[in-house]
C-alpha cells in the first residue's frame, strides 16, 4: 500500500492534481475519525480533516518519501486539532451564551432522539457515552488513548506521529488510562 | 484502591502495552494473587480499555474526497515547466541574461561585416588589403576587419586582423599580432577588448 501512495504522490509533484485523490479516498476515513474523537463535533472534525488534506497537498513535496505517509498525515491532523482545541478554549464561555453557537449541537440532539429499538438506543448511550468520557480527558492524554484504541496504532507509530519519545508516549497512556477509570468508577 | 503500590500499578501498565518483562510479570502475578484491590484496579483498567475500544467507527460525511479536491488551490504545481522556473529563479536570471547578451554581440557581429581599418598615416589600401610599405613606420595599433594586412615595413604597436590574414616578409612589429577568424574567437576578442576599454577608463578617471 505504501508503494501505492508513493507513486501517487509522485504523481501529485508532477503535476496530476487528480491523483491526490486516491489519497484522500484511502485516508479520510481515518483521518476524520481522530478528528471527531478529538473535537467531539462532526461539522468541525469535517472542517479540520480537510484542512489537514488541504495543508498536506500544499507541503507535499517537504515530505520524505523514506516515510510513511499515513504518519506524516496524522501528524498534520492533530496538530490542527490541539490547536483548534486550544482556540476554543477562552471563548468557551462566551460562545455558550451565543444562541447561534450552540445550535450545531442542539441538532444532533435532536437527531438522536428519533425513537428506535431499545437495543439500538442501548447501544447509540454506550456511545455518546465513550465520546463524551472521552472528550473529559484533557488533550495530551485524549490523543494517545484514540490514537492507540481507537485507531489501533503502535505506540512506536504513535510517538512519530507526536513526534515525543515512546517513553513519554507510554507515560501518557498510562495516566489516560488511570483518569478514563477513575471517570468510569465514578458513574 | 490508593493502598496498591504505585510499582504494582506501574507493572500493570507494562502489562497491558505488552511489554513487560518476565520478572516484572512474576512480581505481579504473586502480589495480585493476595491483593483484593489490586484485583479490582486491573479489572477496571481491562475494562476501561474494552470501554474504549468499542467505539464505534464514525462514517465520514458523504462528497468528503470532492470537497477537498475543490478546495485544493489551483494554480499550486500546475505544470512541470512553470513550477521548476518558480523553483529556480537564478537560473531563469542567469539564461535571460545569456540571451540578451548574446543576442547584441551576434547582432554586432552581423554589422561588422565591413571592411574596415585603423586610419593611420602612411598605410597603403589596395583592395581589402592594408600595406604597411617598406621603409615606413607606423606608430600605434593597427586593427584590420574583414580584410589582410601585409606589413613590410615597421609596426610600433599590436596588429590585429578580424576575419583576415595576415602577412609578412620582413616585418618588424614591437606588439602582439592577433588573427581572428571565428565567430567564438571573434566574442573572446569583443569581451577582451571591452574589459580592456573598462579598465583603461578606470585608469584615466584616477
């Protein structure tokens, strides 16, 4: 697969614009994934997933051909994720009082309230309630645990993509695994 | 929960990145056997993972790929040619200026054609071809274009001859005698001289 990407990224630096989207296609699906699990909101996961797309098209040709892509494009992911993260966090109280805001939210609230199967609706709480114990992580903690459990990545491939050495990788995932529990044993 | 040693919980962690060594395993192992809370924290942790892991993969939204190629900017990497120029502006610089340059001393080159010589007293013309006489002497540089010089007598001075011959049977020339004939040569000649001129200006403004 990775010599797949390599020739379609050579194609890009020549020139074909076309073949970037055999990128895209091959990527989005994960790419988008962290995004949501770290912004905790589809329209802005959308918002940042293409922007990493974006930036990663424009400084293609800084990218080292030895590496692995998927790596290269995690990495541009986060980074916009922790800095929007970061943004966000002084007008958080601001933005609450603003009805416009807040609507983005109201309406998958209401979206998920359409009556289903009690199983289904078992199954849609488990869920809200991963992403939301998940979003009460704090960042540096929030992206090892998704990017180890959610993407199954190896903690090796995880400390390139932070690009901070595997001890500290570990150490992180360490302590969000102790915060995740001791969220769980409070419920 | 706290009263587990933080090596003990250390070594659980190990356990669960896989990659804990064997004594560190066996240390575990024997202590978690007498260890009620130790028990629980590795249950909750194990299924604090499994908590995670069953998350639900979350599709991306549908016309993703084309929404990104339509943002992509456009004019970025359009063609081979114009990105390797954007790329390389002193060698666009450096092969603009060979053009220009080359293009006014072949221009010069075509206009002097003509047969021409330095005007200096006692020279003879027959033809295209310039004589210094016998006896005489003639005193400071000679430049013959497109033409021969024959010199019998005496020359103070260089003598350069462009795309022409030069000729001599008893000739006495205190300074260098050049032959020019090619194109190439003709340049070196023209740069030559040029620097020549630059410099003797320079000398004259000190």
């Amino acid at each position: 697969m990775d010599a797949l990407v390599n020739k379609r990224i050579k194609q890009v630096l020549k020139g074909d614009q076309q073949a970037y989207s055999d990128i895209v296609s091959l990527y989005q699906q994960q790419v988008y994934h962290v995004c949501y699990r770290m912004l905790n909101n589809r329209h802005e996961a959308e918002d940042i997933a293409q922007e990493a797309f974006i930036r990663a098209y424009t400084n293609l040709h800084t990218f080292d051909l030895k590496r692995k892509f998927s790596t290269w494009l995690f990495r541009i992911a986060t980074n916009l994720c922790i800095d929007r993260i970061r943004k966000k966090k002084p007008d958080y109280y601001l933005d609450a009082e603003i009805a416009g805001t807040d609507g983005l939210d109201m309406y998958s609230q209401i979206a998920s309230t359409n009556r289903l199967p009690d199983e289904e609706v078992e199954r849609m709480e488990l869920q809200e309630r991963i992403q939301y114990e998940i979003s009460c992580l704090p960042e540096k903690y929030r992206v090892v645990i998704i990017l180890k459990y959610m993407e199954e990545l190896p903690l090796q491939e995880i400390s390139d993509i932070l690009n901070m050495p595997l001890g500290t990788v570990k150490t992180r995932i360490h302590r969000g695994r102790e915060a995740l529990r001791k969220q769980l044993g409070n419920l | 929960m706290s009263t587990c040693p933080e090596h003990i919980v250390q070594y659980m962690h190990e356990y669960l990145d896989g990659d804990i060594s064997r004594e560190h395993e066996q240390e575990l192992k024997a202590y978690m056997r007498d260890c009620k809370d130790c028990q629980q924290h590795m249950q909750e942790l194990t299924s604090t993972i499994a908590f995670v892991k069953s998350a639900a993969v979350i599709e991306v939204p549908p016309n993703f790929v084309e929404q990104v190629m339509q943002k992509l900017p456009k004019r970025r990497m359009r063609t081979g040619v114009q990105s390797w120029l954007r790329r390389h502006p002193f060698f666009v610089a450096a092969a603009l200026f060979c053009i220009f340059m080359s293009a006014s001393l072949f221009s010069g080159y075509k206009n002097d054609q003509e047969f021409s010589f330095t005007k200096q007293p006692n020279l003879q013309v027959e033809g295209q071809t310039v004589i210094v006489p016998e006896g005489e002497t003639v005193k400071g540089d000679i430049v013959v274009k497109n033409g021969d010089i024959i010199v019998k007598g005496a020359v103070e001075g260089d003598i350069t001859v462009i795309n022409g011959k030069y000729m001599a049977s008893t000739a006495n020339v205190t300074g260098q005698i050049d032959e020019v004939d090619e194109v190439f040569e003709w340049l070196w000649y023209k740069i030559k001289s040029s620097a020549k001129n630059a410099w003797s200006f320079i000398e004259k403004n000190e």
